[in-house]
C-alpha cells in the first residue's frame, strides 16, 4: 500500500480504483485545496509534508520539479488514460515494483494502441 496524494487534475474514479486496490488515496479537494491554483511546487511540498507521493498527469511541470529538488515522498507522473481501471491497475503495478517511492520520479504511460 502507497500514501498518495492527487492534484485536482488527476481523475477520481482512478482514485476510487486505486483506493479498492489497497492505496490511500488523498484528494486535492478532500485536502480542501482544489480551484485555489496552488503552484505546482506548494501542491509537491504539501504532499511530501504528508508523507504522501503526489499523483498526477502534469508531467512536464512535476518532472521538472524531481530535477530542481529531488527531495520529496515521491512523484508518480501519468499519461491521461481513459481506461480508469487499467491506469490505476498499471500505477499500483508501478508503485509495487519499488521498495520505496521516497526520492523517486515514477512514470506510468498508457499502452500503445
């Protein structure tokens, strides 16, 4: 099981998928920091605060934060996927093939077609 925290970008029903899958799951809005444009670099410091890896699809803005400050509980980056399932299904995948998410920059993609 993974402490994870979503920016309000990410999709709830992966976020319900994931939870049903073991993960803890942190909503921007259940944190009651959606529609407020957070910076990207306070929503990573909230969530590494938490002990939370942050969960999102901006991945050219988080990516570029792992570069800047590698410090931080973790970020996993996806593609926008409209099989909710199987995203969540390839990121718990994602997250059980490492021995900690503290530090790491993990990159989900969504299969070819």
């Amino acid at each position: 099981m993974a402490f994870l925290d979503t920016n309000e970008n990410f999709l709830v029903k992966v976020t319900v998928a994931l939870r049903a899958l073991g993960h803890d799951v942190l909503t921007s809005q259940e944190a009651g920091q959606a529609n407020q444009a957070i910076a990207d670099a306070e929503v990573l410091r909230f969530a590494t605060a938490q002990g939370r890896a942050l969960l999102t699809i901006n991945r050219r803005d988080f990516i570029r934060l792992h570069r800047l400050s590698p410090v931080h509980a973790g970020i996993v980056v996806c593609t926008q996927d409209p099989d909710t399932k199987g995203q969540a299904e390839r990121i718990h995948e994602a997250i059980r093939a490492g021995d900690s998410l503290i530090g790491q920059l993990v990159r989900v993609h969504r299969p070819s077609e």
